[in-house]
C-alpha cells in the first residue's frame, strides 16, 4: 500500500466504482442515530461487541442489522428474542424518526463534482454504490444533481440484490451493463472497510482508499487498499491520455 498524493487514471481503466457517504458526499451516518438509540435503550451499545463485529453492520438493512447485534451480544436466543420484539414495537418511531431526519448532503469538498464531470467526458463510466435507504438516496441525488455526473448509480434497497455489503453482485451487474468482461478494468474507490473489501472480492484492478469518512487509516490499509489518498477529487485522467 502507498499513500499517494494523486492517482493517474490510464486509458486501459473504463470504470470506476465509488461508495457515495464518505468518498462523494460528507458521511450522513449520523442519520442513523435513532437507530442506535433504538439499541441503547434495551442495553446494546459498540462496547458489547468486537470492533470487527460491529463493523460488519455497516451497509446492511437496518431491521437486518439489528438481528446481526442481537445475535451477537444475547447467548440465550429467548433473551435475544424478548429484546427483538420489543425493538419490533419501537419500529415504527424508528422508521419515523429516520424518514424525518433533515438530510444536508454536500459533496466532500467543491472539486469533486468536477472531478467526476472529466472522468465521465474522457470516457471513465462513473457510478457509484451506497447502502444509504433509497428514499435518502434518491434525495441527495436530486439535490446535488448527481445523476449529471454518474453513469449510475445502485442502492441497497434495489430489487436486484438480496445481500448487503460487501458483496459482488453489484460490480457483476455494472460490469454487465458496461459490457465490461474484465475486472481490472475497474477501479474502486471508498472511505469505508466494506468499499475496499467489496473490491478485493471481485479483483478489482486497483482499490483506493480516501481518507474523508470514518475509518482509520490504519484500518483501510489492513484491509487492503492499494493506495492511499486524501479524497476522491485526486483521482484524475493521466495526460498521456488526453
């Protein structure tokens, strides 16, 4: 792994793959807060878990993540079970507090919606993937106009996909609808540990980790980033290429 501080995109590259919260936009995890106050009430909190299981909930479902922490934390499954249906009657506070919760998207700094128009103009298709609900999603799109800057762009809620990240299926289906046969034609870009590993799953040609959302960067680098870079906005086309 090197710490890089820009990364010349060549011709031989037809795609790159972005998380979005992070490497795009500012993180919003804080919009999930309702759903760990929903946790704390009934006891369940980051210090009941190993840090690598309380990562593995990030990019899933929220109801899905919830079964996750009670398996882990509750030995008993009737206590676990008590702990879930009690949960199960907050639920609609829950969602209501997560539907209702101001949404203040902005991208990681003024660069990045630049960057992302002259990978798309010199023929990079551009998308990215989020586990962010779609009904978020689709607001930030709408509010920054992303859809001018991304070819696509996959949430976890799609109806295609039945897993949560990490996961292959969602480059397997931007490489098919690219026509894209090889995966090191691909870059893949994010601030996150199951970014990177969706990546190294697939074979990604290169992965780079930004260092604009939440992970550490020794963490990043344990998981297997390539290079290491301040943010997405030094990623750029090399000028052999041009």
């Amino acid at each position: 792994m090197s710490w890089i501080t820009k990364y010349y995109i060549h011709s031989n590259i037809k795609m790159i793959v972005c998380g979005l919260g992070g490497t795009i936009i500012k993180d919003l995890r804080y919009l999930y807060q309702p759903f760990y106050n929903s946790l704390q009430k009934y006891g369940i909190n980051k210090s009941n878990l190993p840090p690598e299981n309380y990562l593995d909930i990030y990019g899933m479902d929220k109801f899905v993540a919830i079964h996750h922490v009670i398996n882990k934390v509750f030995s008993r499954e009737e206590e676990g079970t008590k702990v879930l249906q009690n949960i199960y009657q907050d639920s609609k506070d829950l969602n209501y507090s997560i539907n209702n919760f101001p949404i203040k998207a902005e991208f990681v700094n003024s660069d990045i919606s630049d960057t992302l128009f002259k990978l798309r103009n010199n023929g990079v298709k551009v998308v990215f993937t989020s586990s962010y609900p779609k009904y978020i999603g689709d607001k930030i799109v709408r509010d920054l106009n992303l859809d001018h800057y991304v070819d696509n762009y996959l949430f976890n809620e799609d109806f295609r996909f039945k897993t949560n990240k990490p996961s292959i299926e969602r480059i397997h289906f931007l490489m098919n609808q690219f026509n894209i046969l090889n995966p090191k034609e691909i870059i893949k870009v994010g601030s996150n540990i199951n970014d990177l590993v969706e990546g190294n799953m697939v074979s990604c040609g290169v992965n780079i980790a930004v260092l604009t959302g939440y992970d550490y960067e020794d963490e990043l680098i344990e998981i297997g980033a390539d290079y290491l870079l301040d943010d997405l906005s030094n990623i750029i086309i090399s000028e052999n290429d041009l």
